[in-house]
C-alpha cells in the first residue's frame, strides 16, 4: 500500500521526565566495563525502562488516535554509532537466545508489538538493522516465539562498499544478511545509500547501473519500501 504522509505537531511535551540519566540510570546500556552511559542506547533487557518505553510508545499512539490517525509508524531503534548495544549480564543472555548481537531489542519489540496491536490494530512498529555488531543479523527466534506481524524491519547496507551491487563479492555478506531478513517477515524496507559520500555526487554518475541492479534485486526478492539516504543531486 501507498503510505499516506502527515506532519504531525506533538513535539512530546507530555513527556514528564526529561532527566532519565539522573533518575534511572539502570535504563542505559551497559559499557564492557560495567560502567552505565547515556551515549549508546538503552538496556532493554531491564523491565523498568520497558515499562516506561511502552507507556510513552502507547501514549504517542492514543494522542495519535484523538487526531483521527489509526495507521500511525513508530519507530524504536538505537543509536547509529557503532559498538554493542549492551554489556549487562540480562542483555548478554539475551543476544545468546536470538543468536544476534540484537536480542535484547528483538525481544523488547516481540513484547511491545503484542501490546500495540492489542490496543492499536492498524498502527505499526519499525526498527533498523544495521551494523553487524548491533542489529545487522536477523534473530534466530527461540522456540515458541513468533515474530510480529505489525514490525516493519529497514535494513540498511551501511558497510557496502557503495560503489558496488549486491552481486559484488565484497558486498555478499550484507545481501545475506538482507535475504535472512526476508525468510524472517516480508515486511522489510530498505535504507539505502546511492553514494551520497563523495564517490560520485555528479553527473555523469556511474553508480547509477548499481542502483539499478540493486533495485531489480529488491523487488525480485519481495523487499516492500526503499528510502534512498540524504537528497544529494544523484538521488532526485
């Protein structure tokens, strides 16, 4: 389905506490030091920081409904840097049951999905997959545990050299990682980078057969959305 766009002016400010790192620092990522820091992402093993996510999640969602907006797209994702999202023993063992160094969210996502269908049938949840470390590989899901129909998965191929397609040996590993992801759900997109980095901004632009090539593979391989990085002169 085509999506409709809307500006929505919320701008969060029902959102009482705005000194999480003083009042709960247990709701960040843990460094391989043991050390808590609110530089990386949360520690969504811990049930407190998932409680107070999914309230605040929920709330968005209601204040979206009294606008007229059921089919409303949350995003819940981590911070883009590198590294992984959490040391703590709760988020470790979780990476362990998903086989994917992004358990603890994958497992965080199961549970809140389940929650806003319940109440918000047509509204969705959508996270990255990027950076092998982090999200990249898609999870190996423990027994009994279902993935959810209303997770939309944007996988992006951020370690590509991006002057390369998907048929480029030195780019195999991502385009397996992409394919794990679509035997996973069919709701995947993609992020995808037309090399916006100075490899090519003008014309003539040779990277657009890889563009090309890459497309025909994303629709030959059931991929639903594609959201081109930045708006650099290549891309319009």
């Amino acid at each position: 389905p085509t999506p409709t766009w809307r500006t929505v002016r919320d701008f969060y400010e029902w959102v009482t506490n705005r000194y999480y790192w003083s009042t709960n620092p247990e709701f960040f990522s843990m460094k391989s030091n043991g050390q808590r820091t609110p530089e990386i992402t949360y520690c969504f093993s811990n049930p407190g920081l998932r409680d107070e996510l999914t309230a605040n999640i929920m709330e968005h969602l209601r204040r979206l409904r009294e606008q007229g907006i059921e089919d409303a797209l949350i995003t819940v994702d981590t911070h883009d840097g590198g590294g992984k999202l959490c040391y703590c023993p709760e988020c470790q063992a979780l990476e362990a049951a998903y086989a994917s160094p992004g358990g603890a969210l994958f497992d965080y996502l199961i549970e809140l999905c389940a929650d806003v269908a319940a109440e918000y049938p047509q509204a969705r949840i959508k996270t990255g997959a990027s950076r092998v470390e982090k999200t990249a590989i898609a999870p190996t899901l423990p027994a009994g545990v279902a993935w959810p129909d209303n997770l939309v998965v944007i996988f992006a191929n951020i370690s590509d050299k991006l002057d390369r397609d998907w048929g480029s040996i030195d780019n195999s590993q991502n385009y397996a990682f992409l394919q794990d992801w679509l035997e996973l759900t069919p709701h995947v997109w993609t992020w995808y980078y037309p090399n916006p980095y100075g490899l090519g901004q003008d014309m003539p632009f040779s990277g657009i057969r890889r563009q090309v090539s890459d497309l025909r593979r994303m629709y030959d391989m059931g991929v639903e959305g594609v959201f081109f990085e930045f708006t650099t002169p290549n891309v319009h």
